[in-house]
C-alpha cells in the first residue's frame, strides 16, 4: 500500500484526493491517525498527490506584524461566539460587501464546510467544534466562486486553509481570504461517536452539538446537558488533556507563531480586562498580511494592542505543537478492546475523572 506523505502526519486534508486525475487518492479514516492512500490499480503515476502535499510541500509561514485583544462591537453575534465573536462580524461584513464566508457548520450529522451566502445564516459558524472536519469537499466550490472573481473569506484550521491554499494555484488567490485558529489538535469523529453511544445518542439524529459556552466545556447534543452543570464530562477531559488527537496533532508543523494564513483567531487567555468583559468573550487576533489587515478594517470591532509576547505565553500552540500523553497508547488499546469510551479514559485519566465524579456528587447534595 503506498501513502502520499507519511501516514502518522496526514492532516486528512483531501487536496490530494481532489486534486488526483484519476480519483485514486483517498483518505483512510481511523480513530487515531488518517492517512492518504493510493489505489495501485488507478494511479497513472503523474505524481500531482505528492506535490499538493502540505506535508510533502509545506507553505511559507509569515511572523504576525500586528498583534489585538478584542471583540465584536454586535452583542449578538459576541454572545454566540466561543469567544469574542471576531470571527462572525468579519464574516458578516465580508458578505455584505459581496463575498462569500465559508467556514465549518454541523449539518445533517456531519461537521463540514459550507459556503455561506447571506448574513443571516453567519451563526451557523459560531461555537467551537472539538473534532475533526471535512474541508474537502468545499474545496471545487471555492474554486469556482475564485474563478468567477467572487471574493471568499475562509476560516478553518491551519491544516485546512493549508489544504484549500495547496489545492487553489496562486494565480486564483487574489480574491482569496484566509483566516486560521488556534488548534490544539482535533479528534476522530469516531471518538465522538464513541463517547456520545452511551448516552444513547447519535451523531447523525443530533440537530446541533455544541462544545463549548465561553470558559466551560461540556459536550451537549441538541442542548441536552450529558453531565451535571459544573463538571466536565469525558470526552472534554481528554481533548482538553491532550490524549484523543489523532497522531498527526502531536508533531503539527502549524504550531508556532509564525502562520500561513492572513489573520489567526483564538482566545485572548491572559488579557487584563475586566471579569465582566472576560466573562462575555475576548478573542486574539494576530495580523499576518495586508489582507487580514483589510478584514480587520471591515468588522465593527472593538480591538486594543496586545504583545506578541504575552499572546505566545498564554497560547503554548503558538510556540509548539500538543505534547501526547504517556498514556495515550492505553486510552486506544482500550477501545480496541471494546471498552467503552468513558472506562477508556478512567484507565488513563483516573485522578482527574474522580474528581470529576465527586464535584458532582457535591453539587447533587448541594455542598458546593
């Protein structure tokens, strides 16, 4: 079986399957790595997969020249965010002007990429997505909008504005407008999946999966709370910990300050505002070029002057890629075994589940 880059550090970004003549390249999806995969049986060996590759063939990264604290001056649209809202008032007003927004929704029971037209259907981007998505698919769409000169502002990963940057030739790049955030690393959705079965709900039934509000993180499905408020349920302790990303988290080349992208988005952990500002979202924006300066321009935002110093010491992914877990090898052997997601994790995270387990108990007795 031959791979198009090395199997552990596929992204699962699809350029190459998109790009391929021949429809040869596909992307093998697994519970801790993906890998892009040729079919022997189609490959005309033209070599186009390899050199798509972000991993083969990596982007030039840029230093930010502007570093901000900030958020959006639309209480709406701040109160809908994960963090300041930055992100939905640039979209908004990108589209306003005329272009198109193209970011990752829930949709049908899927996390993917969907071209977004109007401004009203902007927070159908809102709200963080702890899992890994599908941008492939939205790449020919994208190519098509560029083609017809219509201006697109794409806000993914790293990893995904590398895979839709490799895929669209620079010559189309000129109405092209990228936007990345600040990742951690991302999960299978498998683990997703997993964890969600035990509580008798499916990925595919649900209408809306949320992650996160503001500075708590709980996984709830349709607004159903799986744990008790106040606590964090176990898919959240291990993407928070670092033990559920597939292999290519751990050795992100996207982790570091320098970005491949016009704006980076992420949260403004360690601003010196006020608790009430901190409490309604604050977001980081870091300014790579004179594009992301233009959509800086566009959003009606409130943004004050940040050190790039203090934005890399209270974002380790600006200074390098998540470390993996010692454990980490348990957690998967776990599953394999059958175990059930959240046993997987006590295997391997058995002091921070107790406390988990007990805070509820305190909090069902009412002594906290």
């Amino acid at each position: 079986m031959r791979y198009v880059c090395e199997s552990n550090r596929c992204t699962g970004c699809g350029a190459c399957c998109e790009a391929c003549p021949q429809g040869a390249v596909s992307i093998e999806k697994g519970i801790r790595a993906y890998a892009a995969v040729i079919d022997e049986h189609k490959c005309s060996r033209c070599g186009k997969c390899g050199r798509i590759c972000q991993i083969n063939s990596p982007l030039e990264a840029m230093k930010p020249f502007e570093c901000y604290h900030g958020w959006t001056m639309d209480e709406i649209l701040r109160k809908e965010g994960s963090s300041g809202g930055i992100a939905s008032s640039i979209s908004s007003a990108f589209i306003e002007k005329g272009g198109v927004a193209v970011s990752c929704t829930f949709t049908e029971g899927a996390f993917s990429f969907e071209v977004i037209r109007s401004k009203s259907d902007v927070q159908r981007f809102a709200g963080s997505k702890y899992v890994k998505s599908n941008a492939q698919i939205i790449y020919k769409p994208v190519l098509e909008c560029l083609k017809q000169k219509i201006p697109v502002l794409f806000i993914g990963l790293p990893c995904q504005v590398a895979g839709l940057k490799k895929f669209i030739t620079p010559a189309l790049q000129e109405h092209l407008y990228t936007v990345d955030l600040i990742c951690h690393g991302t999960p299978s959705p498998e683990l997703l999946e997993s964890f969600l079965k035990q509580y008798g709900v499916t990925v595919k039934e649900a209408k809306d999966i949320s992650f996160r509000e503001k500075r708590y993180y709980r996984v709830c499905p349709d607004s159903r709370m799986i744990v008790r408020q106040g606590t964090v349920d176990r898919y959240t302790l291990a993407f928070l910990f670092g033990l559920s990303y597939t292999d290519n988290c751990y050795c992100c080349q996207y982790a570091r300050i320098e970005r491949i992208s016009d704006l980076t988005l992420g949260d403004a952990w360690g601003s010196k505002f006020s608790q009430e500002e901190r409490r309604k979202g604050i977001s980081l924006l870091l300014c790579q070029t004179k594009k992301g300066k233009a959509l800086i321009r566009l959003g009606k935002l409130h943004l004050e002057n940040a050190k790039l110093e203090d934005a890399m010491a209270h974002n380790d992914q600006l200074r390098r890629p998540s470390k993996e877990p010692s454990s980490r090898g348990r957690f998967f052997a776990a599953l394999e075994k059958g175990i059930n997601f959240n046993q997987s994790v006590f295997v391997c995270m058995p002091r921070k589940c107790m406390r988990q387990y007990v805070k509820s108990l305190f909090l069902k007795f009412g002594i906290i």
